[in-house]
C-alpha cells in the first residue's frame, strides 16, 4: 500500500492536483509562475492549490497532490522559472492497469527551484482550460 501511495505521488507530481477547478489561475504561465511563488513565500497551501485544476481528478489522487503541496509551502524557493513543456515530457502516465492524463492543454511547465546549486526541485506543468485561464495540471484517468 505504501509503495501505491508512493506512486500516486510521483503521478501527481510528474504529470506535477472532484468538480470545478477552483478560483484561482492565471491570465499566463508567467503570472501564474508569479503566483505560486507568491504562494510559496507566503508558505500559503491554500493558494498553491487554487493554482491547480481540479476537474476530474479522483479524490484519492487528489489528497496525494495536496499534501504535496502542504510540503511545498514549507520550504522558501529560491526562484521560480517558466520554461518550454520538453518535447519528451509524459502526456500519459500510468499507475497500474489506470492511464492519467493531464487535464488542462498543456503550454510549459513552471520550475520551482530550492538550492543553491539551481536543482530544478519541483516541476509543474501548466496549460489553459476552456475559458483560457491558466492552472497546473493534475492527473485525470485516461
């Protein structure tokens, strides 16, 4: 079960979490970055996930997500960085026999940096929803 929940994390955090997204987003990734680095120095989790978007994505899985973000709230990053989506970056995870998708059309991702050494700690893909407004995406089975 341990090992499971490890995994749910590593999903949540890879495709770095039921009803509609929450108030939140941004108008761009950059203001979005600006966001959740606001979020971050004010050690505010509640602001970090209203960053996200939560449509569709199963209870459980989200959890997992928040209590990653509970730990993201506690350490102060260093800088936050807007960066192209990698041309190999995953569209579909699995999780066991389940496939997660994204649930936002992904655009780039946001890299939270927390070391001196400018070790990429935290990477969050973002992209837009219907109406345009931009969150980080969170797994939804496929």
């Amino acid at each position: 079960m341990k090992e499971q929940k490890s995994m749910i994390v590593a999903v949540c955090l890879s495709i770095l979490c039921s009803g509609v997204a929450l108030a939140g987003g941004a108008a761009s990734g950059d203001a979005l970055a600006e966001k959740v680095d606001a979020a971050i120095s004010a050690k505010d989790a509640e602001a970090i996930s209203a960053l996200y978007n939560w449509e569709g994505v199963p209870p459980e899985i989200a959890g997992q997500l928040k209590e990653a973000v509970q730990g993201m709230a506690q350490d102060p990053v260093l800088r936050v960085e807007v960066r192209p989506l990698p041309k190999d970056f995953p569209m579909v995870q699995e999780l066991g026999e389940q496939k997660f998708v994204h649930n936002v059309d992904l655009e780039g991702v946001v890299v939270l940096i927390f070391t001196e050494d400018g070790t990429a700690t935290g990477t969050m893909p973002y992209g837009t929803i219907k109406d345009g407004t931009y969150y980080f995406s969170a797994p939804v089975p496929q």
